[in-house]
C-alpha cells in the first residue's frame, strides 16, 4: 500500500494510488530521464519470482517501431506483449504517443572535436579520428591522397577522358536531401568548381540507413527501392554509375532508443553502413571516396524520430568505421593489394554537430531554434544553408577534395 493512504478491510484499490499509477504511466521517456531516480534494484537481488518492472517508455517506443513497418526481435515483442497485458491488468489508459521533450538550446555535451586531451564520453576519447586527433594519420591521409588523384573526368564506360564527368552523389534520409539540395544549388553558382563535376543528390526522404542497408525488407511497407530511386536520379542527369567517384554519407536510424542505448543503437547503425558502403563499392566500381558526416544538433526535437542525445552519438558510428578501415578490416577494405576491394576510402566530411546556441571551439557554427523546422529534427531554410555552406568550404579547401572539386587552372 503507498505511503500516507489507508484502506478499509475489503475495500478497492485506493483511489489516490490509482491516479499516482496512472500519471506515471503516462509519462514520457524525456520526462523519465529529466528526474533523479535510484539505481535500479539488480535483478538478481529481487526476490525470487518478482519480475523486472515494466518500462512503458520502452514499450511505447517498441509500438512506435512495429507501427512503421519494422520487425521487432523476438524478445522485443515479447517485451510489448507483456506491457500490453500488464496495462490491460492495471486498466490504465495508453500513454499518449510521441514523446514531449522540453526544447534546450544546449546541452552538457561536447563536440568531438572539442574534448580535453582526457576527456571521454561514455569510454570514447575524443577527436574525429580519436584520441583527441581531428585530422586523419599520416597513412591513411596519404592514401587518401593518392585516391583523390585518381578522381579524374570519366566517359560514360568509365575511361578517362578529356570531355567525360566527375559525378560527386550523397546519401541519407529526408535531412540530407533537403541539406544537399541547398549545396547543389551554392555550387552551380561557384565559379571555382571544376566544370567536369556533376552533382547529384541520392539522398531520400524516409530512407533512412536500415532502408538503404535491407531495401528488400518486406516491413519496410510501400517505401520505395533507394537505389534504385539513385539509378534514376543519375539518368536523368546524364550520367552513368561508372562515372560516380565521390560519396557524401550522411544517415540516422529512427527512433534510436528503441535499439538500445549507447553504443548499442550506434553499433547497429555502423553494421548497416557497412552494408551500403559495400554497395556502393559494388554499384559504382569508381567509387574512390567516401566522406562522412553525422548528425546536426537535435536538442530542440520534439519526437523520438531522430533526438539527442542520439543525434550527437552518430558521430561515434562514422568514427568507428574509418577507424575499423584504418586498422585493415577485411569487410571496408579499399586496397586492392591488401586483397579484394569491399568498400571507398573513408574520411570525415564536415562535422556538424554544434552545442546548440553555445556552438564549438573549431568555428562559428551555432544552431539556434530557427534552424530547425516546426518538429526540431530537420532543418530549416537557415538550417540548410548552415550545412551547405559546410560542405562547400570542406569541398573548396580539403586536401582531398580540392583538386577535383576546383577547376583547374587554365580551363
């Protein structure tokens, strides 16, 4: 019985503990987390046959998934399945979809690139290429060199020509798109780039990295096939896939939380692009580069779609894998000398999480609420050209983009 209610021998369930259940049941996982809470009793220091709690922000989220077309594991259902008939049982009302997240124009987050020399989060160090370090070791960066020097205008059977193109392509969900497609149009209108260089945006609205991983995914509904959506794309611009050299990767998961926390939910996303890495390397046999980018901030998100601290965690995935390519693993191997060639050499695009209004060390990048869109996950006009102007200063002065991304001198 709860503290400070009494009940008479007989009587009903009090009615105070009833509305105290049923208020907490229909709080969010941001209202969770945003209060103290002991640490959870171990289980095996439960008494013998008491099970664990019911996490009905978990359940909801697992909902949320199932809704979208995904499959669940089986012990995740089983998992809903449980929450169903315990909320059945308790004959509470459904707690409300969607999750209220109070908006924070900051957070006690640092950008990667920003980390004291012992500073860790969650046991990763710091840095882009990690341990504090933001540019690629000597190594790597050499044969990254050596790649971008072999990005040359390509005829449409992939032979080098005078009069043949560049084509530079991106990939990722509705953000990205909407990021590229503001890119695209700063480049047609810089007189710097190399007239070779065809850009063409792949990414795609709702199709986010486990789509473009496992686009034969029955659950994935009516959604259509990504790469195939790509193949048009370079069609209608005149280009063929022997011609695509360069990849900006840019992906997310929806609703993460329902993965797993740290670094669970990274980790699954790291396993999907290693799938579209290879794809891509299968596709597109000049494929040389690919630059990868993780999320903007989302600490003004007002959903599970895509929030902190998630969002800022995608970092760790596009780490892990130039670091698991940098340490030779066979599956993101670029080298044809080390054996058979799976995947583009890897590299950091633009970083382009900033802690909100408080910004970064690196440069001026801020996001301020108005650089998101109504729901706080995409951005808006500002956003977009925040993101742009990014890719289009990393283009226009990365070592290894500069020269194929300028024209050349003369031309």
């Amino acid at each position: 019985m709860l503290a400070g209610t009494t009940q008479k021998p007989g009587g009903s369930f009090p009615f105070f503990a009833f509305i105290g259940l049923v208020c907490l049941l229909a709080l969010t996982p941001a209202d969770v987390r945003s209060q103290e809470e002991p640490p959870a009793t171990p289980s095996a220091e439960r008494p013998t046959g008491q099970a664990e709690p019911i996490d009905f922000g978990r359940a909801r989220l697992l909902l949320q998934k199932l809704r979208q077309g995904d499959k669940l594991l089986p012990e995740d259902q089983a998992y809903l399945d449980r929450a169903r008939a315990e909320r059945r049982k308790t004959g509470a009302a459904p707690p409300a979809r969607g999750v209220v997240r109070t908006s924070r124009d900051s957070l006690e987050l640092t950008p990667l690139t920003d980390f004291a020399p012992t500073e860790k989060y969650r046991g990763e160090s710091g840095g882009l290429y990690g341990n504090g370090a933001n540019e690629p070791p000597t190594e790597h960066l050499q044969a990254a060199l050596a790649q971008a020097a072999r990005v040359m205008p390509l005829d449409t059977a992939g032979k080098p020509s005078q009069t043949g193109k560049v084509v530079l392509i991106s990939s990722g969900m509705s953000n990205v798109t909407q990021e590229f497609q503001r890119f695209l149009q700063l480049a047609q209108e810089d007189k710097l780039k190399s007239s070779s260089l065809v850009i063409v945006d792949g990414a795609q609205g709702g199709q986010e990295a486990s789509d473009w991983a496992r686009p034969d995914n029955r659950f994935r509904q009516e959604r259509a096939d990504p790469w195939q959506v790509l193949e048009q794309r370079l069609q209608q611009a005149g280009v063929t896939a022997e011609q695509v050299q360069v990849l900006w990767l840019k992906q997310a998961r929806r609703n993460p939380a329902a993965l797993g926390e740290f670094p669970l939910h990274a980790r699954t996303m790291q396993d999907d692009l290693v799938r579209v890495l290879q794809e891509m390397k299968r596709r597109f046999p000049n494929l040389r580069i690919a630059y990868l980018s993780s999320r903007i901030y989302a600490g003004y998100a007002g959903s599970p779609l895509n929030p902190e601290p998630y969002a800022y965690e995608t970092a760790f995935t596009m780490r892990w894998l130039i670091q698991d390519q940098m340490q030779g693993t066979e599956a993101l191997n670029f080298d044809p000398e080390k054996g058979d060639v799976k995947a583009p050499l890897l590299l950091w695009g633009p970083y382009l999480w900033a802690n909100g209004v408080k910004g970064r060390k690196i440069d001026d990048l801020v996001w301020q609420a108005s650089d998101m869109a109504q729901d706080g996950a995409h951005p808006s006009d500002t956003g977009r050209q925040k993101v742009a102007s990014q890719l289009l200063k990393f283009f226009q002065t990365d070592k290894t983009a500069s020269s194929w991304y300028l024209q050349s001198p003369g031309k």
